[in-house]
C-alpha cells in the first residue's frame, strides 16, 4: 500500500533523508523509528505529498505522490506531530469539514463523522470546541480526521507523544484496531513504546535505514543476544550510545 | 469549486464567531461615523459619500491587512495548512476559498456604512448615481487591499509581520501618485496608473470607467496568483 523506493531529500546541502526504500502493506503497522531528528517526520510528509522527494519514488494505493498527488491524497490519512487542529471549531464540525475536503458526499459525511466520533472515544465531546480538549483528546480528534474517509494508508507521527500512560494504552488499542484494515505507518522515537503496538519496525538513523524486521530480527542486525533490550537495540542501531559516548 | 465554498463558508463562519472581528467592524464604522458627521458639519453641506468614502480608503489601509493576518500566517504557525494540503485539494482553491471567505465579512462591514448613506437621503436629496459608483468603488478597493493582505498572511507564519507587510504594500500603493506629481515621462505614467488611490477617483465622483475596474481586478488577481504560488514554493524549500 505504500512503497518507497530509493527516496533522498534534501535541504540545500543537508541530506535530511538519504536513499530510503520500504513498504508496508495493507493489514500491517509498521513502526518507523528513530530518533530526534533523523528524518522521520520529512519522509512522513513526503509519503503524505506535502514535500516531493529530489530523488526515487513513493506511492500510494499505487498512486505517484508527485504525478498522481490528487489520487494518492484520497487514500491517506495523516497526522503531523504537533496535531494541528482548528481550535474554534466544534469537534463534529471540525469533522465534518476535513470529511467534505476529503470528497466525502454529504449524505454520507454524517454517518461517518458520527461513526469515526465512536471509534476514537470523543462520543461525549462532539459538540464541545476544540480548544476545550486535552492534549489526548486533541489527538483523537486528529486520529479522527485521518481515518474519517476509510482511506487504506494511515500516517501517524508521533501519535502517542505527550499522552499519560493510561492515554497511551488506549491510543495503542486504538491503532492496533487500526492495522486489521489498513496500512498503519506509526512514528516514534521510542523503540520500546512502539514495539508494544508494531510487529515490524523501520529504523532510521542520520536519514538512512539501519534495521528492517522484528525485534529479534533488529538485535541481529545489531549484532546483539536475544537478551539486548529494545533501548539496547536502538542505540546499537543508531549509533546514539556512541554520539552520546562522543559528545560526553 | 466545490471545495472553494467549503473553505470559504468556514472561514466566513470563523470570522463570524470571532471577538476580533466586531472590534475590528466597529473600529471601521467609528471611523465612518466620524467622518460622516464631519462631513455634514460644515455650513452648506453636501449630500454626498465623498468625504466618508475617503475616510473608509484610508481605514482599509489598516483595517483590510488586519482582517487578512491570520488567514495563512495562523495555519502556517499551527501546521493546519499541512493537514488540509494533504486531503485532495489544490492551492487555487485553498487561496481563492480563504479570499472569499473574507470578501463575505468584509461585505458586511460596508454595508453597515450604508446606514450613514440612509441618513444622507433622510437629510437631504442625494444623487444617486455617485453614491452607487461610491460603493462599487469601494468594494473593489476593499477587494484588492484584501488580495495584498492575503498574499502578506502567505508569506510568514507571524501575524504581526503579515499585518505589517500589507500595509506597508497599501501605503505604496497610495503613495505612487505622489512620486509620480514629482517626476515626468513614462515613469510618471507607470506610477500614476499604479496608485490603487487615483483609480477610485472616477468611482467617487461617480463616473464609471471599465479601465478602473480593469485596474483593481487585475491588483487581485496578481496578489491572488502570487499567493498560490507562495503556497506552492513551500513543497519545493
């Protein structure tokens, strides 16, 4: 469902993401992880047709998102870090009006506002604004909007950032219900917190993949026993232990 | 277009539904007013809009900038834009849905003046004919500061700064034909025929003259397109 081959942007002479090639299929979570600043939010908008890549391809659905960017739209839903959300707006007209951006026939809009209102847990705040909301709340709102139209690829980006921990049980049930009909990319800079939601994890490091697979396919990537905890692998993978042994 | 009544119907509401708007309405009718009454205060006054058309010009100067500050300036800053640029809709409609989901307040506004122009025909017998080219006037003048002012709103993701640059634009826009007194040739043409104030001139005195309407919608459509192709530059940064 989203296939991304040999994708490179870069920002002037900054190379924020170098040479990236992964899939992920319908039925899948796949976690992408990596930490702060490594590309993870640029491949994200790439994929999402905010940005085009300088070089490779991504599609999804089958759909170019340079060439064929209207289409590939229709099929994803997304959701940027920081949650932006119109804080004037009720949440169901807030719904009701990314629903009618995304092309969804009026007749039809108020069902699946009503229905997506249900299946993220905001049933009792539907008609309370926004900017009411707490932070978990907001973010499901946000997931709300992403998954409103049933598009068949979802894009998260650091859906369970700031959320309390018994927030963040519920978000983890919420995108795993998520992954039986969809192609779930899920970012996150904790390995440990996204392994709990994801089977398959994507590492990114510096803007390049170190690690593709399982979590006990990622230690023998890095080269560790079944033992190594997900923390361990992680700064295995992405060299932190040394940047921070460095930088010490 | 179906998208761009969809934009502009929730930006109309949202101006609808906001305090700032009311201040900023008020602050224009005030303005209005006063000139109104001073127009009438002088001995044998004139039953016309000049001398409040004049005043609400130099209002929109500021008023129309900070009516637009927020229309892009706040999405870019909350990252909004990126959430409704990645739902299948094109930078066309997200600019023209913006710009006339702020036309509609800004309509509003000029009508509430329009009671001013009620009491001219209580108080006396106006000429009709200036008064509706008055209005039309001002409603194009009105429309091509907003164009400027939404164009100053794409281009940074602070308020304040947007509100700044369009005003700024304004001003030089109403300056041109003062350069242009000062100098001679074809320089002074260009400028003179660039002064978003000389081409409401023929309105006031209630003449209408289709290369002044050529004149204010070419101002917003220039303004409109350089906003879409502002949008546009973000995904190539």
């Amino acid at each position: 469902m989203i296939e991304i081959e040999h994708v490179t942007k870069r920002y002037g002479a900054i190379t924020s993401v170098d040479d990236v090639s992964f899939s992920v299929p319908l039925g899948e979570v796949v976690g992408f992880v990596g930490p702060n600043g490594a590309g993870k939010s640029t491949t994200m908008k790439i994929i999402a047709c905010l940005l085009p890549p300088n070089e490779g391809s991504v599609k999804v659905a089958g759909f170019d998102t340079v060439y064929q960017s209207t289409n590939a739209r229709r099929n994803l839903g997304y959701l940027p870090e920081s949650v932006p959300l119109y804080a004037d707006m009720t949440v169901r007209s807030y719904l009701d009006y990314m629903g009618a951006l995304r092309d969804i026939p009026k007749r039809e809009r108020g069902r699946l506002v009503d229905g997506v209102i249900d299946k993220v847990g905001v049933g009792e705040y539907r008609n309370r604004s926004i900017r009411t909301l707490s932070k978990g709340y907001r973010q499901r709102v946000g997931i709300g909007q992403a998954i409103l139209h049933e598009p068949p690829v979802v894009i998260l980006d650091e859906p369970t950032n700031g959320l309390d921990p018994a927030q963040m049980v519920e978000m983890r049930k919420l995108i795993k219900d998520l992954g039986k009909d969809h192609a779930v990319l899920l970012s996150s800079h904790l390995l440990s917190e996204i392994a709990l939601i994801c089977d398959r994890m994507v590492v990114i490091s510096r803007g390049r993949i170190v690690g593709d697979g399982s979590i006990g396919e990622l230690a023998k990537t890095a080269k560790l026993g079944a033992s190594a905890t997900a923390e361990d692998i992680f700064m295995s993978l992405t060299g932190t232990a040394e940047a921070q042994a460095t930088d010490g | 277009m179906g998208k761009t009544f969809i934009i502009a119907r929730r930006e109309t509401i949202a101006y609808l539904t906001s305090p700032s708007m009311y201040v900023i309405a008020a602050v224009f009718a005030g303005i209005t007013g006063y000139f109104f009454v001073d127009g009438i205060s002088v001995p044998f006054p004139e039953a016309t809009v000049s001398p409040y058309a004049g005043a609400i010009m130099l209002a929109l100067v500021f008023i129309a900038p900070a009516l637009t500050m927020r229309l892009f300036a706040e999405e870019l800053r909350l990252g909004t834009l990126d959430l409704v640029m990645s739902a299948p809709v094109n930078e066309w409609q997200v600019t023209l849905g913006k710009y006339v989901g702020v036309l509609v307040p800004f309509a509003f506004m000029l009508m509430v003046t329009l009671f001013f122009t009620a009491l001219l025909y209580w108080l006396g017998t106006p000429d009709s004919g200036p008064i509706l080219t008055a209005y039309l006037g001002l409603f194009l003048y009105g429309a091509a500061a907003l164009a400027v002012g939404l164009w100053a709103s794409s281009i940074t993701a602070n308020q304040a700064l947007a509100a700044v640059v369009g005003i700024g634009l304004l001003v030089l826009f109403s300056v041109t034909q003062i350069a242009a007194a000062s100098t001679t040739g074809w320089i002074a043409d260009v400028l003179q025929m660039l002064s978003i104030v000389d081409h409401f001139a023929n309105f006031r005195r209630g003449v209408f003259d289709l290369s002044d309407v050529a004149y204010y919608v070419s101002l917003i459509a220039t303004f409109l397109f350089l906003c879409v192709r502002t949008l546009e530059s973000r995904r190539w940064l």
